[in-house]
C-alpha cells in the first residue's frame, strides 16, 4: 500500500538552486532583449569552434531545469524536478589527406530539489576514425564509453539497467576486387557492466562479412553473413551464447545529400544450455537525408536476439529511431523524433513495447549563447502489468557553444 505524502515532504526546495534558476532567467530575458534589438542587423552566425591548424575544438555547457512527471519510472511513480549541469566539448581533425578523426565528451550532473531523491551523475565520451585510399580501399573505427550512477532506488521497477558501464568498439574494412565489386569485414566488441549484483553482465564479440556488388552508380546490393559470441555473468552464473544470421540489403555511396544502408535477414541464438532461438528476423539501418538547407532526416534501427540485465533472461530486442530536424532560419530551429522499441523475455515469458516521442526547440541569442525548450512523453506496455508505465518531461534552460 502506498503511504500519501504531504506536500512538504514532496517537495523540498534547495535555496541554491532557487538561486541558479533566478540567474537563469536573467540570462535568458537580457539575451531576448539583446536578440530582439540585433534582430534587424547582420544574421548570427553560430561559433565555428576554436581552430588549431587542421583541429577544430568546440567547448559547450547546458544549464537545464527539468521536470519529469514519473521519476521512478513505475506504475505510480513520483513527480520530480531537477537541475542539470552538462559541460563538454566536441573535435574535428581534417586536412586534403585520407584521415579523419572525431569525438565527443561530456559529463553530466543532475541534482534533485527534492532531497528525498537521489541525484546521478554520468559521463561520456566517443571516438572516431575514418580512412579512405586513392584507390578506394575504406577503414573505419568507433569507439564508445560511457557510465551512468545513480542509487536507485530499492525495489524501483525500471532502474535494473541504471547503474552501469558501457564500452563498444566497432571496426569495418571494405576492400575493392574489381570495378563492381567489394568485400566489407566488420568485427567489434560491445560490453556492459552493471554496478547490481543482481543484474548480468554482457560481452559480445560480433563478426559480419557482406559482398558488395555495384547495380547503380551510387548503390550496392549487399549479400552477408554474420557470428556473434556472447557472454553472460550474473547470479546464477556465467553463460556462453552465440548466434548465427544471413541477410541481404543495399547500401550507399557516401554522398552531400545522402548516405544509407540496410540490411534485412534472419537470425538463430543459442543461450548457453538454458534454451534457443528458431530463425527470426534480424535486421540493422542507418538512413540520413538531407533534404534542402532546412530539412534533415535520419532513420536508425536494429533488431537482433540478446541477453537481458535480468539474470538467466533472453529473447528478441528490436527497436527504430526516427528524427527531423528544421531549420527555421539562423535564429530558430526544431527536432523531433520518434522511437519505438520491442522486447521479449522468456524467464518469466512477457512482452514490452515503449515508444518516445521528443521534441526540441532551439533559439540563438548570441553568437555563442542559445535558449532551449523541449518535451518528451514516453509509454511502456507490457503483458506484465507491473511493468507498466506513462511519463513525460519537460526541460527549459541554456546552451552555451564556443
């Protein structure tokens, strides 16, 4: 049974806080007033980022308050208020040559007015390497690591995967042997650990081979086959698992406008000696169109069978991102999105859809100062109620951007 709260122990102010949210509004009503006097002079042109011969850094910081109507992410969770501070920087190492090096860092800090609830801090940062020959022979490098900590809160449905790190590796070779035709080798490694002994730690080591064959002048058709190890480790011990899949698909050239490649096929898994999977569909997408100096579209997806944080689970995860991103004019800008994400679990057997739907709006005050406003309403169905949820958030603050 629930215990009601009054209204002082929902909500206890920080005074600190009180006080950054003030200065907040100060920034952010003097840069409406200095927009709006510089609205009839030379466009603002957003920072280019500091530049260093051939490298190019960007330092930025979010200041943000956040409202979120289901903190506990549960059935009947509680509403909560925070503030976020979020500073990092992204870089860009180009020349005339064939290498090319990015990445991105960040860290957050999230602290709760309530002080009942707990706050979290998480940090990331990603890598990236891109070579291309004269003789277009093409090799690539992603590299992700990251970590989220938050104590959660004991009991709380949803927080299973909260406190973790995650590593991912990913590498690709394409290599042509003939005018039409190339080969593509792709092997990575993804990892993720959670701090609750509770929950199963997961290693896979995924290895893909596609034979690419030009029908077009920009597009491939692609026939592949694919392996993965895996491995489990949690409190009822260590499993290896492994899966097996074919697909077919197209891909394309890397173009201005353009880029896409999308696979389709099936796949079988094998969860150490506890079961397996019959053939099911498997498929993997990457799609982004720029489609005027305005519209930018991009579409994500996977869908594959894995290992669950909850220990001894398995079962199909498929799941699609779709995002535009409008650009009004050099002041305002929108992007919304959409993602949808499904899961089977076979110990207990159940079924869970979620789908997000966000949508952000940005204005640029100044060369290097932006105000921001968002909103995201999420559902989660499952066949087991207890799973269940609706939540919605709502984030207002400051971007600054060097």
């Amino acid at each position: 049974m629930q215990v009601s709260k009054s209204k002082s122990d929902r909500y206890v102010p920080s005074y600190g806080w009180t006080y950054v949210l003030s200065v907040l509004a100060g920034l952010g009503l003097a840069g409406l007033a200095v927009a709006d006097s510089a609205m009839t002079l030379d466009p603002i042109e957003p920072s280019n980022g500091m530049k260093f011969g051939d490298l190019t850094v960007s330092p930025y910081l979010d200041v943000l308050y956040i409202y979120d109507s289901n903190y506990n992410r549960s059935k009947n969770g509680d509403k909560a208020e925070s503030v976020t501070l979020k500073p990092g920087f992204d870089f860009t190492y180009e020349n005339e040559g064939p290498h090319k090096f990015s990445g991105t860092f960040w860290y957050l800090l999230e602290e709760y007015f309530d002080k009942k609830q707990t706050n979290s801090d998480q940090w990331r940062e990603q890598l990236q390497y891109r070579y291309r020959s004269p003789h277009e022979v093409t090799f690539r490098v992603d590299q992700f690591l990251g970590t989220t900590t938050k104590n959660s809160p004991e009991g709380s449905v949803g927080y299973i995967d909260e406190d973790r790190t995650d590593y991912a590796i990913q590498t690709a070779l394409r290599y042509p042997i003939s005018h039409k035709n190339a080969i593509e080798l792709m092997a990575g490694v993804e990892n993720c650990d959670y701090k609750d002994e509770l929950s199963s730690d997961r290693r896979a080591y995924p290895f893909d081979f596609d034979l690419a064959h030009r029908i077009s002048e920009k597009t491939d058709l692609l026939l592949g086959a694919g392996y993965t190890i895996e491995e489990s480790k949690g409190p009822i011990g260590s499993f290896n698992s492994k899966a097996y899949r074919v697909m077919t698909g197209l891909g394309s050239a890397m173009t201005e406008k353009i880029s896409y490649r999308a696979e389709i096929g099936a796949e079988r898994y094998e969860y150490g000696n506890g079961g397996s999977l019959e053939w099911g569909p498997y498929y993997r997408m990457q799609w982004a169109w720029q489609a005027s100096r305005k519209w930018v579209w991009r579409l994500v997806g996977t869908g594959k069978n894995q290992s669950a944080a909850e220990a001894g689970n398995y079962g199909p995860y498929y799941n699609g991102s779709l995002s535009a991103a409008y650009q009004m004019n050099r002041r305002m800008s929108l992007v919304a999105s959409t993602t949808v994400q499904y899961n089977e679990y076979n110990k207990p057997k159940r079924n869970e859809q979620e789908g997000v739907f966000r949508l952000d709006y940005t204005y640029r005050l100044t060369k290097y100062a932006s105000l921001r406003l968002g909103t995201e309403a999420s559902q989660k169905t499952s066949t087991d109620a207890a799973n269940e949820y609706d939540r919605y958030r709502v984030d207002a603050g400051v971007n600054f951007r060097y």
